[in-house]
C-alpha cells in the first residue's frame, strides 16, 4: 500500500510517497513559494533530484506538479496514481475535539477551517491542501487528518489552562494545546521500547523536539501531562526566530513605545527574536555555533540564555513528574547538537545523570547517550513526522 504524506503550508507543499511494504520513501519533494514565483524539488528513493523554477498560482497547480512528477518524467516512481491508497495530511492545530487522527469528512475540514481562528496562517493552509489533493485525485482516494496538538490532549486542565479570566476560555477556547505532537508521540514511543516498557506504566519520560521550532513535553505512563509550546507555537523557550515565552507586559509596552500593529508585533515575536533577535547573525544553530568559535558574544549569549530556559523547563517538568527515567532529544539540534545535550545532561547530574561523552557525539543516529550507571537515561532518537501520518491513515482507511 502506498501512502501519500502532505503537509500544507501557506506559501509551500511538502510530500513524501511511502510504500507502507517495507516503510520505504520511494519520493519526496517540496512545492516552495506557492503563489509568489515558484519553486519545486523532487528526490527519488535512488538519488534522482528534479529541480524546476516553475510558477504555481495556488496549492492544485502544485498538486499537479506532484502528480506528474510521481507518474511522469525523470523523477517517476509509479506507474499511475491509482496506485496511491490514500493521503495523509499534518494539521497543526485540532483544538479540543480532536485527541487523534481522523478520516477526512465534509464535517472534519469545516473544523479545521473554523479552527483557523486558532491556527490563521496553517489551518488555511491545510483545507487548501485537502481540496486540492480532492481535486487531484478524486473523491474517492480516502483522506486522513493527523493533528499536531493531538497527543497533548491528555493534558489536565490545571497545565493548559492560563490565568487569565475564565471567560476567555470559554469564550474562545484560548488555552495551552501543544505542537509538534507527532514528534512526541514517536519518539516517545520508541523510548518506552527501549526502557523495555512499551506500555508506558509508571514511567517518566521528558521528550526534547529541538529544531528551528522547538517544545518539550512531559510525559507520566506514556501520556503528555504538560509541554512548552501554548496556544499556539510560540509560547516555551527561545526557537530559531521565536521568542519564547517573555513577561506578556513586554509585548504591551513594546506595542505602544513603537506603535506596532497587532501583525507587526507577531512578526516581531515569530520571525525577528529568538536566537536570531539575540544573536543578530542568524536562527540557524550552525551559524551561530560558527559565530561563537569566531568571539561573537551575542552569539554565546544566545546560546546561554537557551540552554538556560530549557534547563528550567527539563527541572521544572522532573518536578511535575516527580522524577524522571528518561530524556529524549530530537530534531534538527536535537539530533545534531552534542553541546546542547551535554549541557541539559550536566545540569542533571545533582540527581545522578552521567553522561557518556563518547555516545554523545552521535549525529542523526538512535543512540543512548548516557552511561550505564546513571540515573537518568538520555536518548537520541531520530524523528519521523512523515512515518507517523503514514502509518496512522494506513490504519484508518484498514478500518
Ligand atoms: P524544522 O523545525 O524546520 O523542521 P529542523 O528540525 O530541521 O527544523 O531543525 C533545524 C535546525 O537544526 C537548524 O537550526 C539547524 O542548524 C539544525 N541542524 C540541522 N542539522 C544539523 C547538523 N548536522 N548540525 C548542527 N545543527 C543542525
């Protein structure tokens, strides 16, 4: 069975093609700049990369540069679409009612779109891209929705609520949901395999999803019991280019003192803070780890102040839980930054945390990262997003 992964942003459209006979990614590719010029890349399973600057108005025109990628040319890896079972779909945000993935109703895209409230810049995005692969492969291809806040949904009301009035909850359901919930829920999952308790029963697990956007979450018996990010993705510690979490006070001074509209101060948070805003060189952690080998102290600084706010949380969630049996680190940085790890891990060592300084140079690669003797066992542990919505619509079209 072959399973088609989509995730939908304003502006671009990532695939993968998954034959589920192996888990094998036979084609993945990346529609950029949707309505702007264009830009479309498509890799092979055997190394095969088509690259075309090509205008594409809206998400079905690059639907149809998908489709004929797949089917057609250098870059085809299936004889025709029929041979697709379903699609998958990444939904940032599935507010309360959704705790799992679903089939794609009528009624279930009218949710998402309403849930664009929550979500204004993805859920569009996303209703965009099930029409479009609906006008692309007919009505008849079954479609499945995997929500990003999903796994969060265990959550007890006393970690998501804000202590802000009631009314505003109630009135627009503003409360803390998560991201990168897929994240979590894999490598979680691979995790509790490897402590050899694939239940989860009575274990304490912080998961760490470092990449340009970033969340920890705490999980007691396998489920979330608290993360980082809140309402939306910006809430936690400092990311590539978000701020993180700031006294809210600051974003009403800041409004006034510069006079920035409700969208400006959103792009001052989301796009202009973070490592960037402090380090003034970049949100690219390579860069900056180049910048501080070079002396930039803004660079040092930024890294220092990260390191700081995610050594809180990890202590702060080691409360919540009441101890922890293990971390995992994941993502871009998670995967790729011994230093970061390291410097979480040594914080830890008051409760006996030791790391294997050796195991710790690990890039991209599952590996246990701590010795055999200490208290709290480290993992790194390769995400897969994609594998996830694969599997999950797999299992609901089997239904
Ligand atoms: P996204 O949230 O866009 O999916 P990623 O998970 O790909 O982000 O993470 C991007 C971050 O990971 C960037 O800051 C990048 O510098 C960092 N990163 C990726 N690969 C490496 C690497 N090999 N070494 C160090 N950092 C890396």
């Amino acid at each position: 069975m072959k399973i088609l992964v989509i995730n939908a942003g304003s502006s671009s459209l990532k695939y993968q093609l998954i034959d589920m006979d192996g888990e094998k990614v036979l084609a993945k590719g990346n529609c950029e700049r949707i309505g702007i010029d264009g830009k479309f890349t498509h890799k092979t399973f055997d190394g095969r990369v088509i690259t075309k600057i090509i205008e594409m108005p809206n998400h079905t025109a690059a639907f149809d540069q998908v489709k004929n990628a797949l089917i057609s040319g250098e870059g085809k890896v299936i004889d025709s679409l029929s041979e697709v079972s379903a699609i998958g779909h990444r939904v940032v945000q599935g507010g309360s009612k959704y705790d799992r993935s679903v089939l794609i109703t009528d009624e279930v895209i009218k949710d998402i779109d309403e849930l664009s409230a929550l979500a204004p810049l993805h859920n569009k995005a996303h209703v965009q891209g099930i029409n479009a692969a609906t006008a692309a492969f007919g009505k008849d291809v079954p479609q499945v929705a995997v929500f990003d806040t999903a796994f969060h949904q265990t959550m007890p009301p006393k970690a998501y609520m804000f202590g802000i009035s009631y009314e505003y909850y109630e009135k627009y359901n503003v409360r803390r949901y998560g991201f990168h919930g897929t994240s979590h829920r894999y490598v979680s999952a691979r995790c509790l395999e490897l402590l050899g308790k694939p239940d989860g029963k009575g274990t304490r697990v912080i998961t760490c999803h470092f990449g340009n956007g970033s969340s920890i979450a705490a999980l007691k018996d396998g489920k979330v019991i608290d993360t980082t990010m809140g309402l939306t993705p910006l809430d936690g510690f400092m990311m590539g280019t978000r701020s993180g979490a700031v006294d809210p006070s600051v974003v009403l001074f800041l409004m006034e003192k510069e006079g920035l509209t409700t969208k400006e101060m959103d792009d001052v948070l989301n796009k202009k803070s973070g490592m960037y805003g402090i380090s003034g060189v970049s949100s690219d952690d390579r860069d900056i780890v180049d910048a501080i080998n070079a002396g930039n102290e803004r660079a040092k600084l930024a890294w220092d102040m990260r390191a700081y706010q995610i050594i809180k949380y990890v202590g702060g969630y080691i409360s919540a839980l009441g101890g922890v049996d293990a971390i995992v680190f994941t993502a871009g940085i998670g995967e790729n930054q011994p230093e970061l790890r390291q410097e979480i891990l040594e914080s830890l060592s008051y409760l006996g945390a030791k790391v294997d300084y050796e195991k710790n140079q690990v890039h991209g690669q599952e590996a246990e990262i701590t010795t055999p003797d200490s208290k709290i066992r480290a993992f790194v542990i390769p995400t897969n997003e994609e594998l996830v919505i694969a599997r999950d619509t797999m299992e609901l079209i089997s239904k």
